[in-house]
C-alpha cells in the first residue's frame, strides 16, 4: 500500500501469542546453531531491517503490474517473527476491487517443500531412508521404458535426479481441458510411465513433477493417511499458520480472502482462473497459503522447528539446478539456494500454476521474503515473445533479490 506521496505504506500484523512463543524458541535455535549455519548458508544474506527495504518493495511490486501483472504481493517476515505486507495492481480485473493485503494465493510447487518435510520426517522416525529404492515402499508401481523402480532412490526423486519424465507435459498448456476436471494420483503417474525414461536415475539434475507424486504415495503408503492430512498435523497446525491449508478432493475455491488468478485461453483471450481443480498438481503443487505463512513455513525448515539438524544438513546438500531465471541455483531435497547479487545465498523454492507465480527466500538470520502475483507471464504475454516473456519472468525473481540486497 503506498500514501498519496508515493511513500510505502507496511501492514504489520503481529503474530498471536502461542505463535510468539514459538518464533522466540526458533530465534535462540538460529543464534545456537549460527556457526554450523554459516556453513550452510554462506555469508552476507541478511535483509537490512530499514524503512529503505519497504521503498524498494513497493517499487518492485509497483513495477511488476506495470508489466502487466494484475496484482502483485509481498511479505517481509523479520527475524523477530513481525511481517510487513505489500500490495500493488488490482486484485480483480472486472470489479477493480483492490489487492487484498496477506491475501491466500496457489503457491503450486512450493507444496513440493511440504512434502519434503514429511518424507525427512519420516526418515527421522526410521519408516524412510533416503537411499532405498522406491521399489521398497511402492513395489511394482514404477515401471515403463527404461523406468525401474528398483535403481531409483527415494533422495534422487526429492532431488530430481531419478530421470523421470514429466506428466504435466500436454496437460499444464491446455488449461480449459483441466481447469475443472479431478485426476487422481494413480492418473498422473500413468501419464509419466506411459513415456520413456530422461536417462539413468542419479546421472543429472532435471526437474519433474512426477518425483513428487511419486512420494506423495510413499506417505500415504506409509501412514496409510491421506497426505492433507500428514502435512495438516505435521506441519500447518503445529506452526499455526491459518492460512495454509492442501485443498482437499473436489475443492476448487479458496477459504479465505485472496486475489483473482488469470491466465489466457487457446484463442489468446485472457480470462479468470481463479476457480480451478488444483488435483493435477497434488503432491507437487497443489497447496494454497498466503505470503506471510509461506514465509513462516519456509523459516521454520530452516530453523529447526521442523526437522532436527542432520536432516537439514541432508536437505541442504544440494546438486546445481538448471535454473535460467537464477542462475547459480541448486537444489537439495525440495529445497533451493539461490545466490545474490550482494553475495551469500537465501533458501527457499517457489511455484508456478495457472493464475499465480511465487518466489521465496529465507537469510542467514532468519528473515523471510515472498512476492506473488497473480498471473504467469504467459497469461498476458505472447508465448512466442520469448525475451518478453522471459523478462517478466526474471522480473519477480529479481524481486526476491532486490528485496535483500537493495538499499
């Protein structure tokens, strides 16, 4: 929000007082461990804690709907677990109603974080072990064409180095296909099996969401509980994030306050899409949050409250991603480092789905940044316009940068 000056305008909602408590323990557990963090996180990537930090949010935002975004938000989480919210553009094009401030958005493959954490958890309570073949937990479900489950190991599908083929492919395009229509777990699968093997499990770094499909089924075969309901009670209720949640079988709205997503159909025409089935993305996309949770989220694997420190150090140790947005970004186990431009590295993810976009980072000490807006450049720019369309992608996560490094 900006005054009549142009002057950044922060919400700042402190948090309840049982979440208090609990980013005061996670803030003695990051000064403890800050020797052995240093190690993992590299040195200079602290956000300056200054009115100047809010300026520069607001103009990168204000700048993002100038690009054509509809909207655009960000939370910034400070150490002490505080954040200030930002928002920019519109938050429905036919309404003109505005940006709702901390609104819930899709946060697509960030989901595949949560995941993460409840597979290392499970490997923390003996059920897992990270380099036993899938074939273990899932016998006789991963076969296809130069597909065997048995020679890929459940760190290479955290990691994406297992060599499957992506499902999305022929189905993310098409959104007027999908935008209503439920498919299951097993449907997904099927449609990567039904294609040849990328190359061997562990021989590179590629990207696919059929790894993490793959490994919602290891938790539900493992639990024998659906996996809303591990990543519930493992993760949203004990963090208490209120506005978090994995959307469950059929649901296609959202609970609470929240922006309109768009995206643009076969004929160009850009039109609202919000409502949507969000199943095709499960295990590897599927959740909702608004900034600020996801910001608490992402702090909380960083600081122990979710996993202990062998598991982060196992989370942490990470292979370079092919990432041409950030370049100098790798990935560990559902989790990604990114460096900055001023030096040092944050960690955090991101996710795609249609109608919005979201990048993230957490520093060194503990402060946490997340922008969204409620497009992919796709919706609104010429898939054939490929500098442009790259230049709006590159410009939400320089963002991210700018919020940490920009003074």
């Amino acid at each position: 929000m900006t005054t009549d000056t142009g002057t950044p305008t922060p919400v700042n909602r402190p948090k309840q007082s049982r979440k208090r408590v609990v980013v005061t323990t996670a803030t003695s557990l990051v000064a403890a461990g800050a020797l052995v963090a240093g190690a993992w996180w590299g040195a200079g990537a602290v956000l300056p804690s200054n009115s100047a930090t809010g300026t520069v949010v607001q103009e990168r935002l204000d700048g993002l709907v100038d690009l054509g975004f509809p909207a655009a938000l960000a939370s910034v989480t400070h150490p002490d677990g505080e954040h200030d919210d930002y928002v920019a553009g519109v938050g429905d094009i036919a309404t003109g109603s505005e940006v709702p401030v901390d609104g819930e958005v899709r946060i697509g493959s960030n989901t595949k974080t949560y995941t993460a954490v409840v597979v290392l958890q499970l490997v923390e309570e003996g059920l897992v072990q990270l380099d036993t073949p899938v074939e273990s937990y899932l016998p006789g479900l991963v076969r296809g064409e130069g597909i065997d489950g048995s020679a890929i190991t459940v760190r290479q599908l955290l990691q994406h180095t297992s060599g499957l083929p992506e499902y999305t492919t022929g189905i993310a395009i098409a959104l007027e296909k999908i935008q209503h229509a439920y498919m299951s777990p097993r449907d997904l699968i099927d449609l990567a099996l039904a294609q040849p093997a990328h190359f061997a499990p562990g021989e590179r770094w590629e990207y696919s969401n059929t790894n993490y499909v793959l490994l919602g089924l290891l938790i539900e075969k493992l639990t024998q509980r659906p996996i809303f309901e591990e990543i519930t009670s493992r993760i949203i209720e004990p963090l208490h994030l209120e506005h978090t949640y994995f959307p469950t079988v059929g649901e296609q709205g959202f609970r609470g306050e929240h922006p309109s997503g768009y995206h643009v159909d076969s004929e160009g025409e850009q039109f609202d899409a919000t409502r949507l089935d969000p199943s095709w993305g499960w295990a590897a996309g599927q959740m909702i949050a608004t900034p600020s949770d996801l910001n608490e989220f992402m702090r909380a694997v960083l600081d122990g409250r979710l996993l202990d420190e062998a598991t982060m150090a196992e989370m942490q140790t990470s292979v370079p991603s092919e990432d041409e947005l950030w370049p100098g970004s790798e990935y560990g186990l559902g989790l990604q480092s990114y460096p900055l431009s001023c030096g040092g590295v944050v960690w955090g993810h991101g996710g795609d789905i249609h109608g919005f976009e979201t990048r993230n980072g957490v520093s060194a000490d503990g402060t946490a940044f997340t922008v969204a807006v409620t497009s992919l450049p796709w919706g609104f720019i010429d898939v054939d316009d490929e500098e442009r369309l790259m230049g709006a992608y590159t410009s939400v996560t320089e963002t991210v940068d700018a919020a940490f490094c920009e003074k």
